[in-house]
C-alpha cells in the first residue's frame, strides 16, 4: 500500500474545491433531447454536444440539410436549467468559416412554442464564439434559429452552456491567419502560419481561424473566445494597385495595440504604410510617385536595372528570392536561440525605407543582402514586420525558432487590458 502524506491530502482536497466550481457552472445536457429542422446523412443534431469540440467529421457535429432556406437546432433540457452563456463551434473546415451559420438567432422557450429571443447575430465571421446574456435566465427549450449560412448549409461542430454570465469559458489558445491580398477566397495566402505554429513544441493543439483582410478589424478580435495573436501574409500588387478600405480595419488594432502581431513581406510593408501614413491618404508606388509630393514614400522598390515601368510592371525591379542573411542588431526576444546573422526566406522587390514613429529596428540586411529593413518592432507592443518570410519553406528552424518564440511571447503578454501595453 502506498503511504499518502497529509500534506497531499490537503492538497488534493484543495484542488477538488478549486475545480469543482468551474465544472458546476457548465450546465449538463445529460438527458436532454436534442432536435433540428433537418440534418445531412451521418451529421445528427447530438453531434453538436457530444464534447468534442472541433471535429465536423460524421456523427461529430450537426449539418442542415442542403438547399434549405432557414434552419433551426434545439435542445429541451428534462427541466429547466439556468443559462447565462452559450459557447458555440461552427464551419465544416478546420479553420475557414465554411458551411457556417452566418445570420441567426438563440431563443429560449418553456413550451416550445413561444420564443423569446436572446441573442441575434448578422453576417458572422467568428468560427468560435461565446455569447453571454444580461443575466441568466431558466430555460427549458433554447434553439438556434439560422435564417442564412454562408454557404450550402449550416454546421455546427460543438455548443456548451453555463449558468454564470461571467463565467470564464475555458478555451485552448487560437491564432488569425489573415490573407492580405485582393483576393478574398479562402483559405489562401498566410495558412502556412498555420502548419508552422502548430509544429512547435507544445502548441500542437493550437486552434486557428483564416480569414480576409477585409474582415480582420476591432469587432473579430474583441469578441470572445479572443486570440492569442495574429499573422499577416504577404500580397503581390504595388501599394498605388491596393484598395485602401480593407486595411482600415487592421490600422484600428495597429492603433489600439492590443494584439499581438507579425506581418511578413507585404503584410509588413502595410503595418508600416498604415503606421506612417494611414488608410484616408492616397498611396504610391516608386514607378508613379512624384518626387516633389511623395504620398506612400516609406516604401520603396530595392532598385530598378532599367526604365521606369508602368505601376504592376516589375520587369526592371531587382528581387530577393530564396534564403537570404540577416543581421539581427537588438537582442529581441523574438529572435532568442538564432545567431546574430542567420538566414531567412525571401520573395520581393518592394521594401520598407525606414521605422515609423515609434518602431525600431531590430534586423537588417546581413552579408550579400540588399534590403536593409527586415523586421521592424512596435516599441511598447509584440506587434513585428518582418520584410522575410518564416511561413515559407527553405529555412525551417529559423522559421520554427522565430515562431515558437513569437508565440510564447504572445502568450506572455498576458491577455487584454484598456491601455493595450504589454504587461
């Protein structure tokens, strides 16, 4: 027989006392009856509370049935139960909000034919997010109630309730791919973040969500579950090409400071135009800026071997492609682990000419590079752009390196605070 000291009694009673309140506060579903308006073959209405959180594999969530015009899934608890928050999981794709509900509603009944409505959304954009009521109210039916979707039909991957509107809903930790280029099809650009950060030690449960440029602003991150950070790709157009209105969004949480960031290539070369000039300005490109009234001139192309070209042309421009050294010339703690000189994937000719107000730089170009800014920092914030690439393939532990240490810093940040500093 193992002897158990009363010290790790006491600590064992102590830990039951400390957890047994959280698992109180989620409201069991045992024996409640789930239903929906329809469901696809193998994607049952009790897929979506059978505690796995994130599969859309049959059985494992709910699907609509297809070429519907509204939906609805619902559960009648065996009596009524006190709900003060609904976490929910949707899309039928690991990390683009496919096949999702996108206009809908929750609604809570005691016969289940009288609704009172409880939370609406339109044009959803969040695969994970936690509603919380005013106040908890008991409930004996709640359904959801999907009027759209943004695709063929709705999925729901997972819903689970609490009692407490302040309840703190335990969630793993999650990151933002963004697609920065003029193309909002996903997935695209900047899901190779993705792989990358998830083959780093201890982060292989990272959750994910990809989305466009055009819908990363103020309103996705700040809704719960929130981010851990996010990534920018790169884009391919001449900032003069680029419409400015999508970029507002990521210049409000630039401005703000509250999430951590990292922009590579034309991803960085936006941060920088945004911190410098802004979205209500024009922007240029070298090939038609005027040297007397420059509108965008922190950027700039690396060099040109003949004639000015039209804006897009890039016949004459001088690129960096493929593993390139860089110089690190701070002791940032993204960079923890990699010599001073070390080498990075690269793919452009444009480049960002000096650090914005209040940015320094902390990477340069190393022996036989050109670009002389390769990764700029935001002074007070985990917020960098860098002109190189960790997401491509070529450098794979310098990748690996800069993105482990980049997530743990994110993760030392410590979550969200009014001034946006880092704690």
């Amino acid at each position: 027989m193992v002897a158990i000291s009363n010290c790790r009694i006491c600590a064992l009673l102590l830990l039951l006392q400390l957890v047994e309140p959280a698992r109180a506060a989620r409201v069991p579903v045992g024996g409640a009856t789930v239903s929906a308006s329809s469901s696809a073959n193998d994607f049952e209405p009790g897929g979506a509370i059978d505690a796995d959180r994130f599969s859309s594999e049959p059985h494992r969530a709910w699907k609509g049935a297809a070429g519907a015009t509204n939906w609805w899934w619902q559960v009648r608890f065996a009596s009524p139960r006190d709900i003060g928050a609904i976490l929910q999981i949707t899309s039928d794709h690991p990390f683009v909000l496919r096949d999702a509900p996108r206009d809908y509603l929750w609604q809570s009944s005691d016969d289940g034919e009288h609704w009172n409505n409880l939370v609406r959304i339109t044009a959803e954009q969040r695969a994970f997010r936690i509603h919380r009521l005013a106040k908890a109210q008991p409930v004996t039916y709640l359904r959801l109630q999907i009027t759209s979707s943004t695709s063929s039909w709705p999925t729901l991957r997972e819903v689970e309730f609490f009692s407490d509107p302040k309840e703190q809903v335990p969630f793993p930790d999650w990151i933002v791919a963004v697609n920065t280029t003029d193309k909002p099809e996903l997935p695209s650009h900047g899901q190779e973040f993705i792989p990358l950060a998830r083959g780093c030690p201890g982060w292989d449960k990272l959750q994910a969500q990809q989305l466009w440029l055009g819908s990363f602003d103020e309103a996705f991150i700040k809704a719960e579950p929130r981010p851990l950070c996010a990534f920018l790709s790169g884009n391919f157009k001449d900032w003069c090409e680029i419409d400015r209105k999508p970029w507002r969004g990521t210049q409000e949480i630039l401005q703000n400071k509250n999430l951590p960031m990292w922009a590579s290539c034309g991803g960085a070369q936006g941060l920088a135009i945004l911190a410098e000039v802004g979205v209500d300005r024009r922007w240029d490109c070298p090939h038609c800026r005027d040297p007397l009234a420059p509108r965008s001139p922190i950027y700039t192309h690396i060099g040109h071997t003949g004639a000015t070209r039209p804006c897009g042309d890039y016949s004459a421009c001088i690129f960096e492609r493929g593993p390139h050294r860089i110089r690190a010339v701070t002791k940032d703690p993204v960079f923890h682990g990699l010599p001073e000189e070390f080498s990075a994937m690269e793919s452009h000719c444009g480049q960002i000419e000096w650090p914005p107000a209040g940015w320094e730089l902390i990477a340069t170009a190393g022996s036989g590079t050109k670009t002389k800014t390769q990764c700029l920092r935001l002074k007070d914030g985990y917020i960098y752009a860098a002109q190189f690439h960790i997401e491509m393939q070529g450098t794979p532990d310098v990748s690996r390196t800069i993105m482990q240490n980049f997530l743990d810093l994110a993760k030392q940040w410590g979550g969200w605070n009014p001034q946006g500093r880092i704690k």
